[in-house]
C-alpha cells in the first residue's frame, strides 16, 4: 500500500532539531531540496503501487528517491549511506523529514527494493519531465539573442511550410557503462560453470539420494578437474593448444553433470533447489551450448555471448578504446541539449550507434521532446555517413563535420566552423567524464538488472541537477553584478518584489 504523507514543502525553518535554532540557507542538501520537483517524482513512483487500501504502508516517495540520490552523489553503500542519514540533519531534512530523529530511517536491505521501484524507464520519464522545459527554454534564449546557427552544407531548402522552424543544438554520443565483474576467460568461466552444476548434484543427493537405488552418489570428478584447470590456469603463458584441450575436457564434465541433473529433474523437479540454483542452471545450459559451438567452429564470435553466470544479462561491447577495447556493460546513448542530459537509448546488447534507424531515431525523440527539429546535431564521425547526411539534408539539419567532395571556395571558414563544433561536442564528453569520475557510472556495482538501469538513470538525473545549481549560481551572479555593483539606472532603490522575483528566477 502506498500514502504520500508528504504534506508539501517543509521550511528550514520549520524543521525541528534537537538543540534548537535552524537549519542553513545555503547548504546543498538545503537548494537541492528546492530545487528537485517533487511532485513529478510522486506520481512517478506512486505507479508501482496498485492497491492502495490495504497491506503495509510503503516509504514516501522522498524518501526512496532522495536516498538514493544520496547514495549515487556521495558513493556510498548500502549500510553506510543508512548511517550517514542518521547522524546528519540536513539529509534528513532533503528525503522529507518533518525533524531530526536519531535512529536508523530504514533497513539498509529497502535500498534494494527502492532502485527496483525507480527502473530506468520510470527514472528517464523524471528526468524529461524535470529538465525539458528548462533546455527547451535555453533554446529560445539563445535563438533570441541570435546564438545559433543558420543551416548550412548539407541543408536542404524543400521543407515543409508547416514544420515548425528549427531550433537548438543537439549533441550525441555513446558509451559504455561496465558492470562489476571479473574479466571473463573461457576456461574459468567453464570452471564456475562445472562447479556450480556439483553444487546443484549435491543439492538433489542431499533431498534424494541416488536415482537408481544402489546407494551411490553421481560420479563427478571433481578433484581432479579443479586440479586440471589449476595447474594450467596458473601458468604466465597459455598455448591455445592447451587451452583448447582444457576446456574441451571442463566441457565434457559440464555435460555429463548435466545429464545427471536431468534425471534428477525428471523424477523430482525443480521446485527443491534454491532460487539462485535454478537461475544458474537455466544460465549454464545455454552457457555451455555456446562455448562447445565456438570450440567446434574455432571461432570467439557467436550472438547474445554469456561473460557472467551471475549477470547473465550482461554481453561484451566492442569500443575500441586504448585502455579497453572491449568493455562488459550496459551501453547507453545519451542526449546533450544546453547542457542537459537526457538518455536516448540503454540496453546491454551491442548496437551501432551511428545507423541510420538509430540516427533517425534519436532526432525524432529531440523533435518529440521539444517540439521541432535541431538546428545543428554535433556528432562524432560514425554518424557521418550518407544516409544520415540525406536525412539532415531532407529536414534542413545542419550535421557537424566536413563535406563530402573536395574543399570549396570557403574551405577556411569550413575548418574554423569545423573545429568550433569540436569544442561544442566536448560537452557530452565532459558528461561521461563527470559521470564516471565524480559519480558511479566507471563501474556500476549492481547485481541486477532493474537496478542497474536505476543507478545509471540516478547519474544522469544527477548530472542535470549540478547543471542546474550552476546554472542557478551564474543567474544569481548577473544579478548581484548589474544590480548591486554597477550603480542603479534609475536612481532608485531595488523594491522588495523585485528582489524576490529575481530569487524565484534563479
């Protein structure tokens, strides 16, 4: 059962604290509070609850969502970020706290259930419906003070009359996202996979006994296939010869636990083993399907390809980066407009960014978002190709890069625009960095799925509201600077109304 006891806003003033006094303006628990509109966040997480009579009372929604605000700003775990709550007012006073209390808000375990209450969808309409209108509201600043840039190259001059007029800057990328697990290898991958179907062996003998009634338990070989996989998976330098003569025989005993589990789930079921047992054999026989298919054909390549038994999900994401050219994460394409960022796609299957559905795709979520078409769309090279040109070119878009063809009368100027737009383009870079610097996004520590796309959606929210106490900070310093600074143009004392307009503005 969900009730929003959430009542409204609660002043600094009115929050009540142990030894008297009050709360500061200007802490940052204390803006972010303001700031945040907790009403979109309220009827988001409210959908998660259909009966709303009956059962236990759930958190409020401030709760839920500030928590973990707290947690994926500050970095901290479960247990920690529980204690860090209660021994600090001014977090308290952010999830909604009507006064200090000194003890524990909540069991560090609701974390869990929390981020599975905010997937990544659910956290991606809160950002939209949080941070659109402000973007959208940059566009036509800039386009009124005449920032932006005509449409140029490869624009096209047939469009139609009834198209609203292009507006804004729109900068795309992609990246990768790693999860928390070990770098995958075959052949240990093999050796979990083989340890986990004799976990599972014992569970059934442990219930049942032997299937056919002479008392011996299923030979599996255990010992002496754990030595095998030792001795040569401790060596500095692997021959593949010797590898491939490995894994054919951590495969075989793979298959032949298999076989064994298959009777017992003929006669028994599985309703007997644990959850996580049954997870990892659903898990292992696909797992091994795959790896004998890649022994038989010599190959490393094969769809959809299994690199964890406990995150099955997760595949690998080729980037070609230095540092790692190939990464095991969710990949995400993300949208920079006036430096707010919005996720355009998230899935843990790979996908070429830059093909033409997917180009197409992103700048019809732009135009669904804000109303019209972008103005430019700064892109790297892998969106440059054709297709994605004519289709600039049809909706009179201006994409970032060089012509096609040799250079023409203007090739200075080109170059001059051309390395502009590389510094724009930086912004969605800087994104990535902050993202996986200051916050999580380098390493998302997530068992699940649900909760992985909850933590990577909690980032990026993140980020959009660093963005917007800056931008709330530089309003703020205008302000001060023709107001109080220079002298007053009229002579005339700043009113009280107009002061305070101007702090609503910021």
């Amino acid at each position: 059962m969900y009730r929003n006891t959430n009542d409204g806003q609660t002043s600094i003033y009115d929050f009540i604290l142990p030894f008297g006094g009050h709360l500061k303006e200007d802490n940052r628990w204390v803006k972010l509070r303001e700031l945040i509109d907790w009403e979109i966040v309220d009827q988001e997480y409210r959908r998660n609850f259909r009966n709303k009579v009956t059962g236990q009372e759930a958190y409020p929604s401030s709760v839920a969502f500030g928590s973990l605000y707290i947690q994926r700003r500050l970095d901290l775990t479960d247990r920690e970020l529980v204690e860090q709550i209660a021994e600090n007012p001014y977090m308290q006073y952010f999830i909604g706290y009507k006064e200090y209390r000194s003890e524990k808000p909540f069991d560090p375990s609701l974390l869990v259930t929390f981020r599975k209450r905010l997937p990544e969808e659910v956290m991606n309409r809160i950002i939209e419906r949080s941070f659109i209108e402000t973007a959208g509201k940059d566009d036509e600043d800039k386009n009124d003070k005449g920032g932006g840039h005509g449409s140029s190259g490869d624009e096209g001059s047939g469009t139609d009359t009834k198209e609203p007029p292009n507006k804004g800057t729109l900068i795309i990328d992609a990246t990768c996202t790693p999860a928390d697990i070990a770098f995958p290898t075959d052949l240990e991958l093999c050796d979990k996979a083989r340890r986990w179907t004799e976990v599972i062996l014992d569970r059934y003998w442990k219930l049942f006994g032997s299937l056919n009634g002479t008392g011996e338990k299923p030979r599996t070989y255990r010992e002496v296939a754990r030595r095998r996989f030792l001795k040569l998976n401790k060596r500095r330098k692997k021959s593949m010869k010797k590898i491939r003569k490995e894994l054919r025989y951590q495969l075989g005993c793979i298959r032949r636990n298999l076989d064994y589990i298959e009777d017992y789930a003929a006669e028994y079921g599985l309703d007997c083993l644990f959850r996580v047992q049954r997870e990892r054999l659903l898990t292992i026989v696909v797992f091994y399907d795959q790896q004998k298919e890649m022994l038989d054909t010599k190959t490393h390549h094969i769809a959809d390809r299994i690199v964890s038994l406990s995150q099955p999900w997760v595949r690998p994401i080729v980037r070609g980066k230095s540092k790692a050219p190939t990464e095991f994460g969710a990949k995400i394409s993300v949208s920079v407009v006036n430096g707010y960022t919005f996720i355009d796609r998230f899935t843990f299957d790979a996908y070429n960014e830059g093909e033409a559905s997917e180009f197409k795709r992103i700048v019809e979520l732009y135009r669904k978002r804000f109303g019209c078409y972008p103005e430019r769309v700064l892109a790297d090279k892998i969106y440059r190709s054709k297709s994605n040109r004519e289709f600039c070119k049809s909706h009179s878009i201006r994409l970032s890069g060089p012509k096609l063809g040799r250079p023409g009368k203007d090739h200075v100027s080109d170059i001059r625009q051309e390395l502009k737009e590389i510094g724009e383009r930086n912004a969605v870079e800087g994104k990535f960095g902050n993202g996986k610097r200051k916050l999580g996004l380098a390493l998302i520590m997530a068992k699940l799925q649900v909760t992985a796309g909850s933590m990577i959606g909690m980032d990026i929210f993140i980020l959009n509201m660093e963005k917007l106490m800056k931008q709330g900070v530089s309003l703020l310093s205008a302000f001060l600077e023709v107001c109080i600074i220079r002298p007053y143009p009229t002579g005339r004392q700043l009113t009280t109304d107009v002061i305070s307009g101007c702090w609503a503005l910021v």
